[in-house]
C-alpha cells in the first residue's frame, strides 16, 4: 500500500513540474509511418538534387504527420534510408501533402514581419516552392 502511495505521489509530483508527455513533444520526433515512401497520411519535404530533376522522385525526402517546426532535422536519401540528405530547416524544395483531412501551409518565418507560406493542398501531387519560401522553410501548419 505504501508503494502505491509512493507511486500516486511521486506521478503528481511529475505531472506537477511539468514532465508529461505533451503534443509538442509526439511531434518533436514526428517521423511520419518511418517508411522511406511518401505513403497515405503523411506530408512530405522534398530537397531538388542533381540527380532528380522532376516532380516524380526525390532522392531526398523528409515525413511526417503533424505541424511542426523544421529545426534538427534530417533529409532522408529514399534510396538508401540513410539519414545523410542536410538539414530539412530552409532546404526544402518541393512538398507533397498526403494527409487524409488537411491542407498543409509551409512557412518562412520573418520575425516582426509578416510571414511568406505556400499552401499544399491535399491532392498527393509535388509542389516546388515559390522563390518565397524555396529554402526558406521555418515550420508546417496543418488545417
């Protein structure tokens, strides 16, 4: 019984300073279904290389499912689902938006000035960028 009160104690004393697995922090690690395709549900990041000039494949990709903010995180080379593409923060091209209920707004955070977004409709289709936010990823918005 005095283990169990331990316990109840020490689980609001957690909860208390603040340590509870949130939203944010399931989104931190957002990896998308951790496949290397761009599958059903998922918004997509994809970064132009010399080798894939189209809007069909990108050899760097990066996945995920919710909104977000771009920083540490890693392109993924599709080929080889090794994590070695650059920084996915101000590198992205081109998204692909995939989810199931949502447009997604990719935006180029300005500080005190207003921000530039491209949205990406949900239609399963590349969408490179305008020269406004091309490299100028800062975070996602979904809905």
């Amino acid at each position: 019984m005095a283990r169990k009160r331990m316990m109840a104690v020490l689980a609001t004393g957690l909860v208390g300073a603040g340590i509870v697995i949130s939203p944010s922090v399931a989104t931190a690690a957002d990896i998308g279904d951790g496949k290397l395709g761009c599958n059903v549900g998922e918004f997509c990041y994809g970064r132009d290389d010399v080798n894939t000039q189209t809007q069909s494949a990108h050899l760097y990709q990066k996945h995920f499912w919710y909104g977000g903010n771009d920083d540490n995180l890693t392109f993924t080379n599709i080929s080889s689902g090794v994590a070695n593409g650059g920084g996915v923060r101000d590198q992205a091209d081109m998204a692909r938006n995939r989810d199931t209920a949502c447009d997604f707004w990719v935006v180029d955070d300005r500080g005190i000035l207003a921000d530039d977004y491209n949205i990406i409709p949900r239609d399963s289709l590349w969408y490179f960028f305008t020269s406004a936010v091309d490299d100028e990823n800062d975070r996602r918005e979904r809905c």
